[in-house]
C-alpha cells in the first residue's frame, strides 16, 4: 500500500516544502512512509527551490507506482475539506487512472474538517493577534470561495464554531466566488470600514491566495479597514495530530 499526504499543488515551492515537513512528520508519528504528493502545479516548481527534489504530481506518481506492482493507495487529504468541488474532481481523476492503468484501490483518510480541527486551529490564530484580546475588534473568516455550497456550508460552520470558543462574533466570507459576502466588500462596509479588523484565513498554504504578496494581502491593503491577518492553518501542530490519528484509523492492521 502506498499511503501519501495530497494537497491541491502550488507554483509557490513554500507551499510544496511545507507538504513534505507535514508527510514527514507523519510518517514520524505512525511509522509508516508517507509520500508527498500534489494533485497538480507542484511538479513545475525548479527543483532547486525544493532542495534539488523535484516535486511530484498525482497523475505521474501513480502510474510509476502501478508499474511497480503497486495496487492500493491512501490518501491522507490536507484540504481545507475534500467534499467540496475539489474532492469530487480529484476523485474523478482518480477514476480516470485506474481505467488508463488496469485498475487500483483508492481510500481517503478523514480530513482536518472531519477531525473537528478548524475551528479550534483558528480560535488559535485569532488569540496570537495582540488585539484579539479585544471583543470589540470584528473579526472575518475568510476561505477561498468558488462555486461550492457544500464548502461555503463549511465556512459558515467554522465560522459559527469559531464564534463559540472565542466568545465573539465571527463573519464568515469569501475572496472569490459563488457565495457573499467577499472579503472586499465586508471590508467596505459599515462596521469593518475604518476600522481594526482581523482577518483569520481559512487557507493551509502560502500561495498566491494566502501567501506573501498574495491575493488576501492585496484585498486587504486596498480596503478601508485596518486588516491584521492570522497565520495560516498548515502549519498548526494540531495538523499533524488530527491527520495522524485519521490515518492510523484507516491503516489496515498489517500496515499499522
């Protein structure tokens, strides 16, 4: 059984580095070969931004896999959910390499949304703020955004959780997508306009979302209120407990 950590794949090497600590740091807590693996992106990224190793994406992993005998594979999902629009396509990827190469198995482990880790990993990130002490600061709770309800169904329950361990309002929103508010226009708003505001991101990764330079840091520099953002998610030690303890679940008991 090949048993690999998969994230959505970045051009930004950050992102890719810190895929391979987090495998890393599974495979030191349960003994069992984690691999780090994209579902795309990460393979352009020049090797030597990544310590001379090139970065691997599913597709080719897999079938160099399945050409050596292998035949099961485990997914450890570092998504912010892997039920949205991302899951469903990445599974239909899946599907398509099992009929180019024979057939596999294929099973995902539960993710960082099933464990309950969010919202305790961003109430987290909001107390680090020095002005989250502060009840009177809004707070927002942005993600990414797309065309998903399932996964702005999660924002606003993250957020809603989030709210209740910290004792204060949280406003869940989106940089893009499908479903308001958006992080541009809450900012604009009476209430946030003029205002400290702290913007806890619902991402794992840098990024051009997340990361410096990137899409949040712009939206929020351009805005009217005075943004002050969390560290991301990713790198929280909570990450590697929660995905840890979901993987020895899922480990077949001559694996684990």
């Amino acid at each position: 059984m090949i048993v690999a950590l998969i994230d959505n794949g970045s051009l930004e090497a950050a992102a890719h580095v810190r895929l391979r600590s987090l495998a890393a740091a599974l495979s030191d807590r349960t003994g069992v070969k984690v691999h780090p693996i994209s579902w795309k992106h990460s393979d352009r990224v020049p090797a030597a931004q990544l310590f001379g190793v090139p970065g691997e994406t599913l597709a080719p992993a897999v079938r160099r896999h399945v050409a050596a005998g292998e035949r099961s594979f485990l997914f450890v999902p570092f998504f912010i959910s892997p039920q949205g629009a991302i899951g469903s396509v990445l599974r239909r990827d899946l599907e398509l390499l099992q009929a180019e190469t024979g057939g596999f198995d294929f099973d995902f482990t539960a993710g960082l949304a099933e464990g309950g880790a969010l919202a305790p990993i961003i109430a987290d990130r909001v107390r680090e703020i020095s002005t989250a002490g502060s009840g009177e600061t809004p707070v927002v709770l942005v993600d990414h955004g797309g065309p998903s309800a399932t996964s702005a169904r999660l924002r606003d329950r993250v957020a809603h959780e989030v709210a209740s361990i910290l004792g204060r309002t949280v406003h869940p929103c989106s940089m893009e997508g499908d479903h308001p508010p958006l992080l541009a226009d809450l900012l604009a708003a009476p209430g946030f306009a003029g205002r400290d505001v702290i913007v806890a991101q619902l991402f794992l990764s840098p990024g051009r979302h997340a990361g410096p330079g990137g899409d949040i840091e712009e939206i929020c520099r351009s805005s009217p209120a005075r943004c002050q953002r969390t560290e991301l998610v990713g790198d929280h030690p909570r990450v590697a407990e929660v995905l840890s303890a979901a993987l020895r679940r899922s480990l077949p008991s001559t694996v684990n």
